[in-house]
C-alpha cells in the first residue's frame, strides 16, 4: 500500500508541474504580476521557491567549453494550439515531438515568448526571447531558449500572431493550420547549458536551460504586435553555478 502510495503523490507532482507549465490558472495568474506589490521582486513572499539561490534567468559572461552533449531535435508537426494565459502568448504542443538531452527523451510541452529576453549573453539582452518547454518521463524539465533580435520577420511567429486570442484564457485551436517549432531554432546548434528555475511562479528549481548561442530574427511589426510590452523576470545571480558551452 506504501509503495502504490508513492507512486500515485509522484504521478501527481508530475502532473501538477505539466499543468503549471501549460497554463496559467486562474487563482495563480491573481497571484502575481511583473510590476507592482506582485511583482518580481516579491515573489518570493507568496512562491518561497523564487528567493531560491539557483534561480533564472541569468546573465552569460563566461562558459565553459565542454563539447560532447549535443541536443538532438525530433520536432513534428502540430495544430495550432495557442492561448493569451494573462502573461504571455503560449502555443500547447501536439505530443510526438521530443528533444534527447544526456541521453534522455524530454517531450515538448509548449512554448511561449517574453519580450525583451529573459536570459542576457555577456550583458547583452535581445529584443525577444522564445522558450521551448520539455518533461522527460519522470518529471523533469528541459528548457530550450532562443533569442530574436530586430530584422527580418519569422513565418512561425506570423502564423502564431494571426491566430492568437485577445481574450485572457481562451485556448484557440486552429486544425487546418499546421506548424512545427523546428522553425523556432537557428542553423546552428551551438548551445550554453546550465541548471535554474522556472522564470516564472512557482519559480521551481533542478530546470535543464539550454540557451542557443545564435539569435534568429523577427520583425519590427511582429514584435510591436506581442501584446505583452515587458513580460521579462530580471536577472537572478549565478551563485556559484556552473556554466557550459557546447
């Protein structure tokens, strides 16, 4: 009976964490903000896991080269799943599609965007950031982080904006339009890795952030269109932790 119990509270932290991640709940989104007496800076009040000290995002000054873990991307294609939760624009992903990190399947859950970037690379923070959340099959969680400076626009991002809903909460599926988050990576691998949080409540830590070194682009009307003007945590410290370049 113990063992049966264990196993059904782990089934259920698994599928509280996948939920959190999908969308934002009401009662959460009530909970707090960016700005203001819910903001960033007193998270840690309502959600103690964000005052802990392997937080993110962070500021990339310096990486160690440690070749030899390469990510490999096995994206298919989806319906258009997208959804305004409050705090961002988030697209729910069709299952099939995964990413192998350290010789583990971590399957894509969403993706979602913040503007500017969260996550800064020898100081210098981007326009617009896109953040491809994955849970490998016990529970653990796998971010891939892709940065967008101003220029030429993105066909995704186009496909994403024409359908998103301006309405907090409403899921809109769009069947006939199909999309694949391969079109969200740059030609180039290249990657730093390091071990942080959710950038958002409840802020929970042990997340495997992999953030590509190459920036795509989007265009100056794409990123005008996002509703959300400022949906960036602030930089957290480092803390000691080690950063890798791959």
């Amino acid at each position: 009976m113990r063992q049966v119990s264990i196993v059904t509270a782990m089934a259920a932290l698994i599928v509280s964490v996948t939920v959190a991640w999908r969308v934002v709940g009401a009662e959460e989104s009530a909970h707090w903000e960016y700005k203001g007496i819910t903001g960033a800076a007193n998270w840690a009040k309502e959600f103690p896991a964000c005052g802990g000290r392997s937080q993110s995002p962070i500021d990339i000054r310096t990486a160690t080269v440690a070749p030899g873990h390469p990510i490999q991307f096995h994206y298919a294609d989806s319906r258009l799943r997208v959804i305004n939760n409050g705090h961002t624009v988030m697209v729910n992903y069709d299952p099939g599609s995964f990413i192998t990190l350290d010789g583990a399947q971590y399957q894509l859950l969403q993706f979602h965007f913040h503007r500017p970037s969260e996550e800064r690379i020898h100081g210098r923070a981007y326009a617009f950031v896109a953040h491809l959340v994955h849970q490998s099959s016990d529970g653990r969680l796998a971010v891939v982080a892709v940065l967008f400076q101003q220029g030429t626009g993105n066909p995704l991002i186009d496909t994403i904006w024409h359908h998103f809903p301006n309405t907090v909460g409403q899921e809109v599926t769009v069947s006939d339009a199909k999309i694949n988050a391969a079109q969200l990576l740059p030609d180039s691998h290249l990657y730093y890795r390091y071990s942080g949080s959710l950038t958002t409540p409840p802020c929970t830590e042990g997340v495997k952030w992999n953030i590509m070194a190459a920036p795509l682009t989007l265009s100056a009307q794409q990123l005008a269109t996002f509703p959300f003007k400022n949906n960036a945590r602030p930089l957290q410290p480092l803390n000691g932790r080690s950063i890798e370049e791959d």
